[in-house]
C-alpha cells in the first residue's frame, strides 16, 4: 500500500469518512458534492479515488458516485477514519454523510435556546435514518443550495442567507426576524428572498412590510414584499413582530 494509515492527510480522513459513513446506509458519495461541500483540491481527491479502488477498498458504482467496497481492509480502515470524527451534535457527524444534509448556522445569542433542531437533507435520506427527537429533519432537494463544512463544529452548515431562508421557510418557532433585526444592514434579503420556500417567501414579506409601514424601512429591493404580503401570516406574527423589534429598545440600537 501507497500511503500511511495513520497520519492520514486532511483530505484522505475526510473522503474515508464519507465512504464509510455512506456505506453504513447503503449509499454512495457523488465526488463532485464531496469537493464542493469540504473545499477539496478535486485532482488530489480523484486521484485518491483511483488509489482506493486499486487497493480494493472503494470502488465506483456510478458516475462520479463511489463507495467502500466490502472487505476487511476496507472496513478496518473506515473504522480508523470514524474512530475521532465527532462533533457537537453527535448523531449526524458520526452517522450520516456530510454530503447529504446541513444545518442553518444562526447564532443562538439573543434566542434563549431551542427546542430542536432544524436539518435539511436530501430526500435520499427519508427511512434511511432515525435521528432522535431533538432534530426536526426537512427532507428537499439540495440542488443549488449554499452549505459547507464547518470544522469547529464537524458538520455541514449553511451560508447566512441561505440559513435565514431555510428558519423562515421550515421553523415558524424560531425568531429568525429577530436576527434580521440586528443584522439588518448586513444581510442580502433578495438572496434571501431567492432561497425561501413559498412560505419562507409570505413570512419575510410580512415582516418587512411591517418593518415598511412601522419604521419605513427596509432599504430598496428587487423583489416587491408589499404585494406579497399574507395576512393570514402577518396576523399571526404581529405580535411577536412588535417585541422583536421595539422591545428594549432595539430598533434605536440597531439604529432603524
């Protein structure tokens, strides 16, 4: 054999652990995702592809889909690469390839805890796995979706705007508003408005027209808000809409 099986480089750990993981529920990983999703260098990690395949211990079972091949020094080696990949939430770090799910990444600061937390996977995963009662998992496709791997906490997250967009579409319980709040100036809303559901869409809508209409903000955008306000939606935050953004004094804070 060509490489060490210890003091396994960053890359070769990170394709191990894929395999493995993917093989523990019947999937392949698309190299493609693979690279995107951890930043690979894609001629490096191809390469050790091709030298996994030559050692019988992965083999290619699509385009660009590969997976851990059922041997014992397959098997041997993937249990060295998952024997120290762990993370904050433990299920999906140590159970499910990072190529198929993320979670929004929003900070916690002002929120006061959740109850669960917020999973987007892809529907490949649904009757696959069986996370515990703490995750609400929403299965979707991830075509064009912005999430990448976060080493602090060894899992895929999403990027800021795409994370607003997927609370305001799929948790109606988390304040994501508030966050808008206090980073209002930072915060590209028409991307925003590009990743939301058809709901996600009605929520911010009705938020920003109340920002409109009470503050006369928000800034000049692409998408209309006004004209796609949901009353029934906007009736049912209002309350929560005015200690969001006047409780405290927010609003002269963040200075809107």
């Amino acid at each position: 054999m060509s490489w060490r099986i210890t003091g396994l480089s960053n890359l070769r750990r990170v394709v191990l652990v894929q395999l493995a993981k993917g093989a523990g529920l019947g999937l392949g990983i698309p190299a493609s995702r693979l690279i995107r999703i951890f930043n690979l260098n894609g001629g490096l990690t191809y390469r050790f592809l091709r030298e996994l395949e030559s050692e019988e211990v992965a083999m290619q079972v699509s385009r660009n889909v590969w997976t851990l091949k059922d041997t014992h020094k397959a098997r041997a080696l993937a249990e060295l690469a998952l024997s120290d990949w762990r993370g904050l939430y433990s299920y999906f770090p140590e159970t499910v390839p990072d190529v198929y799910y993320y979670m929004p990444d929003i900070p916690t600061t002002w929120f006061g805890g959740m109850a669960y937390r917020v999973v987007i996977a892809d529907p490949v995963l649904e009757g696959r796995i069986n996370p515990p009662g703490e995750y609400k998992v929403v299965y979707t496709s991830l075509r064009s979706r912005r999430f990448r791997f976060n080493w602090s906490l060894m899992m895929p997250v999403g990027g800021r705007e795409q994370s607003i967009a997927d609370l305001l579409s799929y948790d109606p319980l988390w304040p994501v508003e508030q966050y808008i709040v206090w980073y209002y100036g930072d915060i590209d809303l028409d991307e925003v408005a590009r990743r939301c559901s058809p709901y996600g869409l009605k929520r911010l809508a009705s938020f920003l027209s109340f920002m409109k209409m009470s503050l006369g903000v928000p800034k000049a955008m692409e998408f209309n808000y006004l004209t796609l306000l949901d009353r029934d939606v906007y009736e049912e935050f209002l309350p929560k809409y005015f200690s969001w953004v006047f409780a405290n004094g927010v609003d002269i804070t963040r200075n809107i």
